[in-house]
C-alpha cells in the first residue's frame, strides 16, 4: 500500500547509475558560490553511494580567467546577465578553478565508488551548466556516450545547484532520451524562484522526482 507520489518505491537495477552534480567546496557554505544548504546533500548523496550499482561524479572545471567569471569583464558584477556569443550568460564570483581547493570535490563526500568524474566549463569562452551539453548547445562532453555504451539508461540526479547544473543536466539527459530521476532531498538550488521554475520545467519535461528514501 502506498499513498507516495507516482514515484514512491523506485527500484533501482543494473541500468540506474547515481549522477551526482558539483558537490564542490565553492559550492558548499562559504564557497566561492555558495548554494544555501549546500552541504545539506552530501549526507543522502553518502547514503545512496552504498546502495546504487553505479555512481558518475561531475566537477565544475574552469580555467582562470573564464569567460562566465564577473571579473573578466571590466564594469560587471556578478549575477549581472551579459549577451554571449551563444546567448544570455549569468556573470558570476570565480569559482571552481582548476586544481584549486574550492574546486575539489566536498571533503565529506564519499566519491570512492565513483566509475566517472566528468568535467565541465574547461573551455575558456563556453560555459557549461549541463554535464552533456555546453552552453553553446553543440560542444558534448562525452557523457551520453559513455552512459549508452554501458547501458546505464536510468539517470537519478543528485548536487548542486538545482536552477542550473542540475536543471540543464536533467533536461539534456531527457533530450538525450535517458530515463531521469531528480533526487528531491539530495539537490539545493542557488535562488529560491529559479528553483521552483526549474521543478516545474523538468516536470514538464518528464524529469521524475522522488526521495532518497524510497530508492533501493
Ligand atoms: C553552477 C553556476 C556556475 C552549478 C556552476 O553547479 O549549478 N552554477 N557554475
Ligand atoms: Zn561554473
């Protein structure tokens, strides 16, 4: 008996593989780019480490000086919006430089079953929120492969932030025609509205949601 969302009881096989976006320092309460409650993540994320049979990391990879950094553009702010070669771009304070301490993974998160850790936003002039697509919509990371060759077609999306690398990265994976699963209790979101915009676009997308509880 179960009076749950449609979602409630998912269980989990050989085709589902825990994606877990950014849960970087920069991310985490007094970050760089700090996403409120951040590191309210890492405790289910650590928990649904032990039970899925796959897991693939992403990490926000820029070089200094990257085009979506408010500093690199003389007179911007950050969270000002700049017209982009390839479109609208929210400026933002430097976050994730390579190899620097923000930008390594979340000392609390248990990575070590981890099959992937793909990059993203290493190419100087594009971001890239989604972990498929960059925000030119044409440069692939390479994850859609890498997920099909080895028949890990049931994506369950937990990390940082809701409204963006989570919100593209869902939406992408459903374009890509992967099955998706946003973890509700293991994502947080940068700004409260953009968040609630997000559920309800990859609800319209056919993104499932459901708690970590109820996956096993
Ligand atoms: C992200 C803004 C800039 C994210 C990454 O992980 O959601 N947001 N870079
Ligand atoms: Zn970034």
């Amino acid at each position: 008996m179960s009076l749950g969302t449609p979602d409630s009881a998912v269980r989990l096989d050989e085709t589902s593989v825990l994606l877990v976006v950014d849960v970087q320092n920069d991310f985490l309460p007094g970050g760089a780019l700090a996403v409120p409650e951040g590191d309210a993540v890492i405790g289910p994320v650590n928990r649904l480490a032990k039970i899925f049979p796959h897991a693939v990391l992403t990490q926000d990879w820029h070089p200094p000086g990257h085009a979506s950094f408010a500093s690199r553009h003389p007179g911007r702010q950050p969270f000002d919006t700049m017209a982009m070669p390839y479109g609208d771009q929210v400026l933002w304070p430097d976050h994730c430089v390579q190899g620097t301490q923000g930008a390594a993974l979340a000392a609390g998160l248990d990575a070590e079953r981890a099959e992937l850790v793909i990059r993203k936003g290493y190419h100087p002039d594009i971001d890239s929120y989604s972990a498929f697509l960059e925000a030119d919509r044409q440069t692939r990371t390479g994850l859609a492969g890498y997920l099909r060759e080895r028949g890990l077609t049931h994506l369950f999306v937990a990390g940082l932030a809701t409204d963006y690398c989570i919100r593209w990265t869902a939406l992408d994976a459903r374009a890509s025609g992967f099955a998706v699963t946003v973890i509700e209790d293991a994502v947080r979101g940068i700004d409260r509205d953009g968040t609630l915009r997000a559920w309800a676009e990859m609800e319209r997308a056919g993104v499932g949601r459901a708690m970590s509880a109820d996956l096993g």
